[in-house]
C-alpha cells in the first residue's frame, strides 16, 4: 500500500498553497479587477467564488478582515487576500454567529452529553434543526466524500464540515440557476427554486421572504445575496 511521510505531506501542501497563491497572483493582474495587483473588499466575494467559497457573503468577509487585522481596508494585496483565504477554510466559512448557531443544534442531538452525536439520525436531525432541508440522500453523499460513512458518531469539528459541505452544494445550485438570470432572479422565480432545493414554503411565506430580504418593488429582481 502505498503512503506519504508527514514530512513529504507537508511539502505537498506547502507546494499547493505556494500554486494557489500564484493563481490568486493571475487572478489580480488579469485587469477584471485593480490595475495595480490589488483588490476591493467589495469585488472580494466573486474572486473567492473562484477558489470555491460561494457562501463568502460581505458580513463574513468583514468578520474575517477585523479578525487578522484588515479591517477599514478598501483594498487588498495579493497575500491579503490570501490569508482571507485560508481563514476561511479554517473556520469552514461560518462566521460566529453561525458556528453558534451550529454548536447549538449539535448540542440539542448529543444525547449523552458526550461530544458526539449519532450518524445518521443525528446528523440529519441537526441539519433539520437548522432549518435546511436534509434529504438523506444528499446528507449520504457528504458523509461518504468526508469517508464518515462508516462511523457510527461524529464530533463537532465533523458536523461543522458536513454543514458546510451541504450548505456549499446548496449555494452553488444556487448559482448555476442564477447564472441563467444576469439581471437577477426574477422574483415569481424564487418559490419554484426554493422547491427545488427541498423547502417547503407556499407562495405567501416566499413572499414574506423576499420582503424581509429588504426587497420592496416587485418588480426588483433577486441576487445571491
């Protein structure tokens, strides 16, 4: 069977970070952005979609710049944005509300008061719990690509990555119908999108929805955000 040292996965994941630094690099200097090889904070959520991090929304990012000390920056270098980056996957792109919100409900299905919480039942009442969906198909598929298939409980660092696995898989069919939509998302589109991604709401509380999103003409069309 073959196997790395600790030594040479180290150097494997230096030499990923030192590739994804220098895609960051490109990413800058292809003119979408600042001529000078930097970035705005508000250009900041599309150039991390990039890198895989749909769900980084303004409040998150602004959580995160106070955090490392990049707070009242207009704009970013390079490695700035690079540290944002990494800071991000540390916390799995939950701010501290969230990751409250998360220890919460796993607390609610940790029976025992052990740590841990069973798989798949609690798992999938946790999820529940936080108001998504959860078909236990796609709760399936997550534990299987983080290899927890066969284990029967999970800890918390583990729920928090299958949360964030779910909710990123959510964002991004978000995205691939939103794409459709450049104007934005018509809003007699939204119940029909809602469905499709497993929530049950009528016609009335999707309307109640987009007016608390701050929406209110009708009219107005609806972004990620």
């Amino acid at each position: 069977q073959l196997g790395v040292s600790l030594k040479e996965f180290l150097v494997l994941v230096r030499a990923c970070l030192t590739c994804e630094e220098k895609q960051l690099q490109a990413c800058l200097s292809t003119g979408n952005h600042n001529s000078f090889g930097m970035i705005s904070m508000a250009m900041l959520p599309h150039v991390l979609e990039d890198f895989g991090l749909a769900a980084a929304c303004p409040e998150l990012l602004d959580e995160v710049a106070e955090e490392i000390g990049l707070e009242q920056r207009g704009e970013l270098l390079v490695e700035e944005v690079h540290w944002v980056l990494l800071w991000l996957r540390r916390l799995h792109g939950f701010g501290k509300a969230d990751t409250a919100d998360a220890r919460t409900a796993f607390k609610e299905f940790d029976i025992a008061r052990e740590g841990i919480i069973g798989r798949p039942a609690g798992l999938t009442g946790a999820v529940r719990w936080l108001g998504y969906p959860a078909g236990a198909a796609q709760l399936r598929e997550i534990e299987e690509e983080l290899h927890l298939g066969r284990r029967q409980h999970i800890r918390f660092h583990e729920f928090l990555r299958c949360l964030a696995l779910y909710r990123d898989r959510e964002a991004w069919s978000l995205r691939k119908v939103l794409d459709q939509y450049p104007a934005g998302l018509p809003q007699q589109r939204l119940h029909a999108l809602l469905q499709s991604l497993g929530y049950s709401l009528d016609t009335e509380k999707t309307h109640k929805l987009i007016q608390q999103s701050g929406v209110c003409d009708p009219q107005e069309t609806l972004n990620i955000q």
